[in-house]
C-alpha cells in the first residue's frame, strides 16, 4: 500500500465507524439481537454514540429490547449515559412505559434521580405521561435495592 491508499483508508476510517455506530442503534433499536452480537464481535463498541448522543442502550430501553438491554448491561455499558439533551436510557424507558426495561435497569444501578435538560428525573417524565405503572415499578425496583444494600451491610462481619 503506497502513502495515497493509506492516507485514503485512514480517512476513510470515521466513515466507516459512523456507519457501524448507526447499524449498532439501529440493530438495538429494532431489537436485532444478532446484528448487535457480530457489530460487537467485530469491534463496534457497545458505548459509541451517534451525532445526538445516543447509545444502543438508549435505543433499545426506549423500545422496550429487554433481551438487548440485559445484553448490554451485561456487556458493562454505561447505564447512566445521557445524550444531547441529557436523557438517560432510563428517562427514554420511562417516557414509553417500558416497565420491564425499567426495573432492570434500576437493578443495575441506572441513577433514578439524573436530571435531563428540562430539570427532569426519569419518575419526573412517567409522572408528565402518565405512566402509572412506570412510576409503581421505580418505586418498587428502588425498594428492592435498597433491601438488598441493607441485607449486604447486615451481612457484613462487624471487625
């Protein structure tokens, strides 16, 4: 390969990743589960973002992809990203009633009270819907994780 051939990979490089980080939103987006495993197989990090912010998690808790979220929290992606407009996946799964979505990703640790750009926590955004189910499963989801954190530090052995 001579200077000019490798000079154009190289700047064919961001294209190329451009376009793999939208097949991986869309893949999470339209719950295609084996589209997600190849693109991370073949180096497509499951955290990359597109022009607004948006991750494959975004895009699969805000769908309601139970099976893609639980592949990514997996994963260790980050459950708290936020995109142009501050938005968790949280809030997304919220705004649409996933409620499974939800209380998994509070099981995994999503921060319930991040704001977004409109001063808005996730149980802010199911409250402005409506979502009366979404806001009964972060209470309970809550609920749980603090029984547990009670149940590890009762557990622990006193020194």
């Amino acid at each position: 390969m001579d200077e000019a051939e490798a000079n154009t990979a190289v700047q064919a490089l961001p294209e190329m990743m451009s376009a793999n980080v939208e097949a991986l939103l869309e893949a999470a987006r339209y719950d295609d589960m084996d589209d997600v495993v190849i693109l991370a197989s073949n180096g497509v990090p499951l955290d990359s973002k597109d022009e607004q912010g948006r991750t494959a998690l975004h895009m699969a808790a805000a769908n309601g992809h139970i099976e893609i979220v639980e592949y990514l929290i997996g994963q260790g992606v980050d459950l708290n990203v936020a995109n142009e407009e501050k938005n968790t996946p949280l809030h997304w799964a919220c705004l649409n009633g996933h409620v499974e979505v939800v209380k998994k990703l509070i099981m995994a640790g999503a921060n319930v009270g991040v704001l977004n750009s409109h001063e808005r926590t996730p149980m802010d955004e199911a409250v402005t819907r409506g979502k009366l189910e979404v806001m009964d499963a972060i209470n309970e989801a809550v609920a749980l994780v603090e029984l547990r954190c009670a149940m590890v530090s009762t557990q622990e052995p006193s020194s």
